[in-house]
C-alpha cells in the first residue's frame, strides 16, 4: 500500500507538508506572510479578526484594507488600541504584493486550520456555546491549564491536542487529512481512466 501511495503525484509533498505544518506549530518562531513576520493563530487573534469583520474569517470582498487589517492582527508587531503602531505598520507594509499576501494568508490559515473539526465531525445544530468556550473548557478539562494560556496557544497545537483527546476517546475515530484529497482524486482519474479503456 506504501508504494501505491508514494506513486501517487503530489501525495508524498502534501503529507510532508502536513506533518511541518504540525511540527511548526510547536515552535514559537514568527511565521513569513509575504515578508512579513507574524505570530501563528490563537483563539485570542481569531476572535479578535472576528470581531473586525475580517473577510478571511467571515467571508466577503478582500480588499487592501482588509488584508493590512489582517496582517495587523497577526504580526509580531500588534499591540492592541496602539492607532500609532498600526499606522506605521500599515506604512511599512503598503508595497507588500498583495496577491502574495493573499496567498501567503490563505496558506497561513489553511496550516492553523488544518486539523481543525469539519462540521461532519461535530454536532449539527445551533451552537449553544461559542467555539471558544468550547476549546477552553475541552483543553482545560483535559491538561487544566488556565483559560488565558489556552486562549494564546496556536490553534494548529490545539487541533491536534483535541485529534488525540478524540482517538483516546474512540480509537476508531476516523480523521481526514488535506492530502486525502489527493488520493481521492487520483482514484476517480483512475477509475475514469479504465471507463473510458
């Protein structure tokens, strides 16, 4: 099976990619959207886009605005309610190609997000919590550490703490991974391939 898989184009990258993502998450090094220096996503920056509106989060146009808004946010460099810092961040970074911060945004949260629940995984149904509560009360019950610790952890660490709580809690747990996704369509290109023969 290991040698189906590694014949399948792009399979192999994307698992590597998956599992640096998941190694770095454990680093407290800045992470590079388009140059510039960033801190991973925690819940606390989440709500904080959120609450902005940001069309990343929410959805919506992406416009420049909204892109230095989000890189704000995420930098190394955010001090909340701090309008001086934000304008000369905003000045520093308004040469910055926006179609590489786009991409380099998108990337960022496709990396935090990654083993994130899909709404397969959860209940359905109206919240009855918000999603922060619940990670806090689930991290806290679990390793009882202190809302405002669990609020600054990168959520690509919390995901993959929450993975494991799942697996202890039913090892037949099934997770998928983005690279899934490659081996689903080469089975259809496969099977579409020995239609058409």
């Amino acid at each position: 099976m290991d040698a189906l898989l590694a014949s399948i184009p792009g399979y192999r990258e994307a698992v590597e990619r998956e599992n640096a993502a998941r190694e770095t998450a454990f680093l407290d090094v800045p992470v590079d959207i388009a140059g510039v220096d960033c801190v991973q996503l925690t819940p606390a920056r989440l709500i904080l886009l959120h609450g902005i509106e940001s069309p990343f989060i929410c959805g919506g146009m992406v416009s420049p605005a909204a892109v230095a808004a989000f890189l704000w946010i995420v930098s190394v460099d955010f001090k909340p309610g701090d309008t001086a810092a934000r304008d000369a961040f905003v000045k520093r970074i308004r040469k910055t190609d926006a179609k590489a911060a786009i991409d380099g945004i998108r990337k960022y949260l496709d990396d935090a997000l990654m083993d994130a629940p899909t709404n397969e995984d959860g209940a359905h149904g109206a919240p009855v919590v918000s999603f922060t509560a619940s990670v806090v009360h689930a991290l806290a019950k679990l390793y009882h550490w202190s809302e405002r610790d669990i609020l600054n952890i990168p959520l690509a660490r919390i995901w993959q703490y929450l993975r494991l709580a799942r697996r202890d809690a039913d090892p037949k747990a099934i997770f998928v991974n983005p690279s899934g996704r490659i081996i689903g369509d080469w089975l259809a290109e496969q099977n579409q391939s020995r239609e058409r023969n």
